[in-house]
C-alpha cells in the first residue's frame, strides 16, 4: 500500500509545516503519519477507537473510548487530520467528530473525504468500503457526503475553507470514485492572527 501513501502523503505535504504538531484522528494503521513524519518532519499523534494490530509502533498512539472525544487539551496540536474518518460515523454525529477536531487544532484541520458524484461512484465506493474496511472490524455506514454538504457542515462550526480539491485517487481504488482534500482553520486561529 506504500504507493497509497505516496499519493496521500504528497497531497498533504503542502499543508503542513516542519515541526509541526499533527493529531492523526482516526489514525487506522498510521502509514500515513509515518509517511509524513519521514517526508515532511512533523510529530505526529495517532487516536483511534480501534486498535490496529499492524499499526505503527513508534508513533503515539491515544485510545479512545470515546468517538468524540480526544484526551488532549484544546488547541494541543497545530493541526488535526481527518483522513477517510467522517464516513465511518452515523450522519448525525459526524459534525460532533467536526466539533472535537476544531477544539484540537491550533492553526488548521485536513480533512480527506470520499465524495461519489454519481449512482455508479457510490456503488464502487461502497463496495471499496467494505473490502477495505472488514478485517480490521471498522463500521461502515456509508455516510458519504457531497462536497456541498461537507462544507455547510464546516460553515456550522465556523471553519473558513483555505482550499478544497477534488479528485480521483489512483490507489488502491483505481480512479473509480472521487476524493476531496479541505483544508480549514478554526476560528481561534484567525483570532491568534489578526491579534
Ligand atoms: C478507513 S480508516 C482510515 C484510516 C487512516 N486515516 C487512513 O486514511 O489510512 C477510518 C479510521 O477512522 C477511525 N474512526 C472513525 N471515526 C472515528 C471516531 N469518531 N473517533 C476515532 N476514530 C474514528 C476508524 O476506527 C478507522 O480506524
């Protein structure tokens, strides 16, 4: 899966800054942390409500009991990811996840997402969904979002969008659905700034 890693990592790469302090919410294995620690040095934290076997041991790992809430204090890390998160949460508790992930962040949060745009892209990203997800024992609601709908869901808790890209991701999915990368920062952030 290393060239999964790749592509993500380089998508991210632009978003974050040496040294900084990332929160890897939703970590899964943490290949991706890993890959961004090497690439870009900055110190990733996993948390997870599910424990990979196979995760990354030389990284932090928290445990959450809790899918809502991380055991760090508010604005503990410069930036906070979301990768491929959101969908595994029901519809109406996704936006508390959001919620969590604004308190964390000090200067920004990324969130990738998969966004079918089409009956057939759903199909295809339901059916990657599960193959993906099964034997590590993650639920799959299948809460997918449009892009229009992620982002009335950040407008809610006051996050400004500073980019959004769509796309489809060669690995391992084979371009059949599309991504979306949104980057936003919080509130406090843009208090800290104009301060
Ligand atoms: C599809 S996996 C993605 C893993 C990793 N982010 C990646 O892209 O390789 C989704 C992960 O998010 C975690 N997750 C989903 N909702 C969560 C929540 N509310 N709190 C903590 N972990 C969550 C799941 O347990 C799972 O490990």
């Amino acid at each position: 899966m290393f060239l999964r890693e790749n592509e993500i990592g380089r998508r991210l790469a632009p978003h974050l800054r040496p040294g900084d302090r990332l929160l890897d919410y939703g970590a899964g294995t943490g290949r991706i942390s890993r890959w961004l620690a090497k690439r870009v040095s900055v110190h990733p934290t996993m948390a997870d409500l599910v424990e990979y076997g196979n995760r990354c041991r030389e990284l932090p790992f928290l445990k959450m009991e809790d899918p809502f809430h991380v055991p760090a204090p508010d604005a503990a890390f410069d930036v906070v990811m979301l990768l491929f998160a959101l969908h595994h949460n029901p519809y109406e508790s996704q936006s508390k996840v959001v919620g969590e992930a604004a308190r964390l962040a000090g200067r920004s949060i990324v969130v990738l997402e998969d966004t079918p745009r089409t009956r057939a892209e759903w199909v295809m990203n339901v059916a990657w969904d599960k193959v993906l997800n099964l034997r590590h024992g993650v639920p799959t609601p299948f809460s997918f979002r449009t892009v229009h709908e992620w982002q009335a869901m950040f407008l809610e808790h006051g996050l400004r969008e500073a980019g959004v890209e769509t796309y489809r991701p060669r690995w391992p999915t084979l371009m059949t659905y599309h991504h979306t990368l949104f980057v936003l920062e919080p509130e406090s952030a843009r208090d800290f700034e104009s301060a």
